[in-house]
C-alpha cells in the first residue's frame, strides 16, 4: 500500500504531464473524427461532401466534426468556390503526434 509521501509525489508528477496528448485523445476518441482525420493524412486534402460520401455520412455531420478538428489546430480549411476543403495541418507538432499514433 502506497504511503501518503508515495502518493503525493506521483500525483505531482502526473501535473500538466502530456496534456498534448490528452487533447488528442479527447478529439479523436470519436470514431468519426478519428476517420476524418486518417483520411485526411492519407489524402491530403479533402471536400466536405467528399469526406461524407467515403465515410456515408451526412454533409452536416461532417462539417461539425471538421469544426472540431479545426478548433483543435489539427485541420485546416480553404474555401474553393461554394465547396469547403480541408486538410491536415502537418507542421503542427500534435499533427505530428497523431501521425506517429497511426
């Protein structure tokens, strides 16, 4: 059993250690961003309705996972004519993060 001291000290150094990595988790945890997001690194740059069609799902669910995953500075958007395409934002060190995950 750990004394109180042990205990003190690991709580310590668990304090603001890879929250990086927590955030990350946190945004790919759902099945759907995670997808989006490996899509993107595979391709390179995708349209929203092209994202939905691969993974069957509507336009607007799509759009708001991207809204997230642009929040999150994993994801970068570009507006060409009415369409709106996104890519990976490789230079991120947490992009770096995910790319090294998958």
């Amino acid at each position: 059993m750990l004394k109180s001291a042990q205990i003190s000290k690991i709580k310590d150094s668990l304090k603001g250690r890879d929250s990086s990595l927590i955030n990350i988790f946190s945004v790919l945890g759902d099945k759907n961003r995670f997808l989006i997001m490996k899509l993107l690194l595979d391709q390179g740059e995708l349209c929203v309705s092209d994202i939905a069609a691969v993974l069957d799902v509507s336009v607007s669910a799509i759009s708001q996972h991207l809204r997230i995953l642009e929040m999150s500075h994993f994801v970068e958007g570009e507006r060409i004519g009415q369409m709106m395409c996104y890519k990976p934002k490789v230079d991120d060190p947490s992009v770096k993060k995910i790319i090294n995950l998958m």
